[in-house]
C-alpha cells in the first residue's frame, strides 16, 4: 500500500453533500483511492508528500455528455450559425459521413487526442457517445472505439433518421439488430426525442427496447422546443434527460418528483432523473440556456456537461461550463462545481466512485493555479489548470 499526502492546498472544495470549504488543507491517496481529508495541521503522515504550492482542489471533472467519436470540421456551419442561420439536427449527416471514411486509427487517435484535452483540463471521468454511425456496422464500431478510451459509452443509433431511409425501418433497425450488435461495448442507451429526429412512439419504441436489453437509459430532449423527451425520460425511469432548454411547469414538476424519494442532505434514498445542462451548447447554438437556476430550485438533481461534439458544442472545458452556468445561469459557484462533479457522476450512477473529495472515493483531484476554486468564475477563460490526479496518480 502507497500513500501520497497533498498538502498545502489553499483550500479544498468537496463537493460533498454539505458542500464543503475546507480552508488550509490536505488530502491523504492511499492507492487509488481518498483515505483523508482535512485541515494540513491535522494531517496524518505519508510515504510521499507533494507540496499543492498554495493551489485550490476539487474533484475532477465528471464529464457525463460528450460526443467524442467523429471525424471532419463543421466550422463553417458554426459560421453560418453566428451569422443568424439556425441550427438544425441536419448537420449530423456531415459527420457521420466524415465519421465513416476514417479508419479505426484515426478513429481512435482523433478520439484519444480529445479525451487527452479533456483531461488536461480536469475531466477526470468520461462519458462518450456514437450516433455518427448511423449503420449497424459503423455503430458497432463507434462503439468499441468509444469503450478503448471512455469510462462509460452511451448508443446513441436513435440519432437521426439517414437521408432516404424510412424513419420507422430504421427505428425497428436501432433496436433490433444495432441495438444487438452494439452491447458489448456500451452501459446507455439514448434517444434524441426533437422535432426533426425521432418522435414520441419512436422514442418510446427505443427506449424500450434498450431497458429491454438491460441498458440505462438516457434521452435528448427538449433541446430545440417544447416537446415530450423530459415526460418519457421520467416515465422510464432515466438516469438523465439532457439539454432541457425548453421546459413548462408539468416538466419541472415531472422531473422534481422523480426525486421525491431522495434526500439531497444526506445523498441517500432513490436517484430520480437528472436534468443535464448543457451551456456550451446553449451560447454556440444561440438557444436560451437551460433553467438550471429553476430546476435546484424545484429539488431537481442537476448536472453540468460539455457536449463536446462537433456540431453544437465543440468544446471539452468544463471550467467554461461553470463560469457559465455562474455568470449566466444563477448557480452559486458552489452549485455549479457540484453539478460538474458530483451531478455528473449521479448521471452515470458513478457516485459512489467518483465526483467528490469523500473518503473511500477515487482519488480524482484537481488542483487550479489559483487561491480559490471562485477562481473559475472570477477569472473565466483562463487557464487554470493544474495538476490532475486520477485514481491516485499525477496524469496531466
Ligand atoms: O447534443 N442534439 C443532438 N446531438 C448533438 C448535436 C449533434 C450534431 O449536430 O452533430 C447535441 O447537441
């Protein structure tokens, strides 16, 4: 057994159900994991100490929304959105053929170079997505690329219907074969519930043939206007309903009694659905940003995501999504880090692993080249980032 003091922390931040600011302190890694955490005056001894130079810490980033496994440049969409065109779920068509002539190595090199970013810039635990593919085979080999690098991988075939195939064949398709074929390699299954991609039926159709099979579920919904995805993900008992850009009362109210039986005090009972904000994706897609502020309000667990993807959200930095979501949306810097953290790993069902500094956790740290984890919002843009440790180990 090994143990790693860190010490001289400015502070550290828990993310913890009390939210907790310890000032002045340190935390023990014994292995891979959190076994104290404290003021640095009370710290117990170590076989190795490293010196936080005054640095803050808080846990790594869990990223629980990403669509990492593509290939091509849609920049000039994003141009051509700046310049008042829309955006429209259209797009995905470029990248899926762009997707499907790369080879598994630039695949998985393209792929490896974005989760890389990602962790240099505090992701700590990642989730990934296909839905490039669009073909029972590219899917399939979306997914086994995504399940080499991503700590959890989300089929995500109910997409967008292929230009020229029948929308209900290729529903039957995604959760008949595709769905078969893509199992090995992934833990979710997920559904873009909008206008222009797949309606209600078929959504439902989906996701029930995914929680059928033995998959989480999760659903795109709400992102571009009102509509059902919110409701059906309740319905199914989903880990998480992402974008929810476009909510009324009987949503919020949908989605806050999912988490009836949860006591947020103590982090115990039964996890609801967790509404996944997405602000990247809100400012680079000119949407209105999701009522992140309303829905901590209503009791409803939220989580803040990067939605790295090349169409809506080319970005993996998580600290944007938290200057944002303080900046804009009205969480206090506290809320936000817990919705980056701990949100995320309550999407994925990881919380008892990882997505806050508790004793027994993965040691997934980060530390930031400032006094103060406030730094995030204080100073947005800059770059923050220090030293990372996953499960224990310095990685970027
Ligand atoms: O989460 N909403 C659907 N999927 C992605 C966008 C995909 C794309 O345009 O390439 C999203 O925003």
């Amino acid at each position: 057994m090994s143990t790693t003091l860190i010490t001289n922390l400015s502070e550290a931040f828990t993310s913890d159900a009390s939210a907790t600011l310890i000032p002045e302190a340190a935390i023990l890694i014994e292995d891979s994991r959190i076994a104290w955490i404290g003021k640095a005056t009370d710290a117990p001894g170590a076989e190795n100490v490293i010196d936080a130079g005054f640095r803050a810490a808080l846990p790594g980033w869990v990223d629980s929304h990403t669509h990492m496994v593509f290939a091509g440049d849609r920049s000039a969409e994003f141009v051509a959105r700046m310049a008042g065109q829309d955006y429209a779920a259209g797009g995905i068509a470029v990248t899926t053929a762009a997707t499907g002539a790369s080879s598994d190595y630039d695949l998985t090199r393209l792929l490896m170079g974005r989760a890389t970013e990602a962790l240099a810039g505090g992701t700590t635990y990642l989730e990934t997505k296909t839905g490039y593919g669009l073909s029972v085979e590219e899917e399939t080999r979306h997914a086994r690329i995504a399940s080499t690098v991503a700590d959890k991988v989300t089929f995500l075939g109910a997409h967008l219907v292929p230009a020229g195939a029948d929308a209900q064949e290729y529903t039957d398709l995604v959760c008949g074969e595709m769905l078969r074929r893509v199992l090995p390699y992934v833990q979710y299954a997920d559904v873009f519930c909008e206008r222009g991609a797949f309606n209600e039926a078929q959504s439902r159709q989906v996701l029930t043939a995914a929680r059928d099979a033995g998959l989480g579920l999760r659903v795109h919904g709400n992102q571009l206007g009102a509509g059902p995805g919110v409701r059906l993900a309740v319905e199914f008992g989903a880990a998480s309903v992402d974008h929810v850009n476009y909510l009324d009362e009987a949503d919020v109210t949908a989605l806050s009694g999912s988490w009836n039986r949860w006591d947020a005090s103590s982090r115990t009972g039964s996890v609801g659905t967790v509404a996944t904000c997405l602000p990247a994706c809100d400012l680079s897609t000119r949407q209105p940003l999701a009522p992140g502020r309303e829905l901590l309000d209503a009791g409803v667990q939220v989580a803040l995501a990067s939605n790295c993807n090349p169409g809506t959200s080319y970005t993996s930095s998580m600290a944007f999504c938290v200057a944002t979501a303080v900046l804009q949306m009205n969480l206090s810097i506290e809320e936000a880090i817990v919705a980056a953290t701990y949100g995320g790993a309550l999407a994925l069902g990881e919380q008892g692993n990882v997505g806050s500094l508790e004793v027994g956790k993965r040691a997934d740290i980060q530390l930031l080249n400032a006094p103060a984890v406030a730094h995030l919002a204080y100073r947005p843009g800059m770059h923050l980032n220090g030293p990372v440790f996953r499960a224990g180990e310095l990685v970027a």
